[in-house]
C-alpha cells in the first residue's frame, strides 16, 4: 500500500511540476493544484498510514495522530486560496494582454500574419 501511495505522489508532484513549466497560464494553474495535492497527501502520510487508530479518546490504546490532519486541512485552505489568486491573475493577465502566454509576449504565429498582412496592403 504504501509504494501506491509514494507512486501516486511522485506521479502528481511530476505532472504538477512539468505543467507549471509549461507557456500558458491555464497549465500552470492545473500544475500547482496537482502539486497541492500531492503536498496534501505528502503531509498526509507523515502520521503514518495506521488502520488501528482510533480519533476518539478512550476507544483504544492506539490513537490517530491529529498533527498531520490539522496540517493537511491547513494545506487545503491555503491552496484553495492560492489557486483562485492564481485564476484571477490569469484572467486580469489574458485581458491586459489579450493572450494567455506566461510570460506576456504576443503568441509566435501572430507576428507572421501581422506581417503577411501588411504587405497585401
């Protein structure tokens, strides 16, 4: 169970991080929301994967660790309003520039029509 569970975050942190790498901004929000789950199972996994653990006090001798859960809560949180401050940079981005390339320039193909149209004129 637990190679799954590394495979599953390695997998997600990979895809997260070669999505964020990508020229559109669309891709780099969907990069940094696998890149918070995977932080999410990451943190999740450090109170160790325990099937015998009770949350409730008083039920058994072995008890669920709340440390890992109250982070991975914190986590969501804090990468929930991430992502939508990263959507809203996006889409104030597309409409300053009329484009959704990361780093702002016009897209390749537009200089070529911009220039083949000029000289038609």
């Amino acid at each position: 169970m637990e190679i799954a569970y590394v495979i599953c975050v390695g997998v997600l942190t990979f895809c997260g991080v070669f999505l964020c790498l990508r020229g559109r901004t669309f891709s780099v929000v969907v990069g940094l929301t696998m890149l918070s789950y995977a932080v999410n199972l990451f943190l999740f996994s450090s109170g160790r994967l325990n099937l015998e653990g009770a949350a409730i006090l008083g039920m058994t001798d072995n008890y669920a660790d709340p440390l890992p859960q109250a982070l991975t809560l914190t986590a969501i949180v804090i990468g929930f309003a991430m992502i939508a401050f990263v959507v809203i940079l996006a889409i104030r981005a597309r409409a300053d520039l009329g484009n959704d390339l990361v780093d702002g320039r016009d897209p390749p193909d537009t200089n070529k029509m911009i220039k083949s149209n000029e000289g038609k004129s």
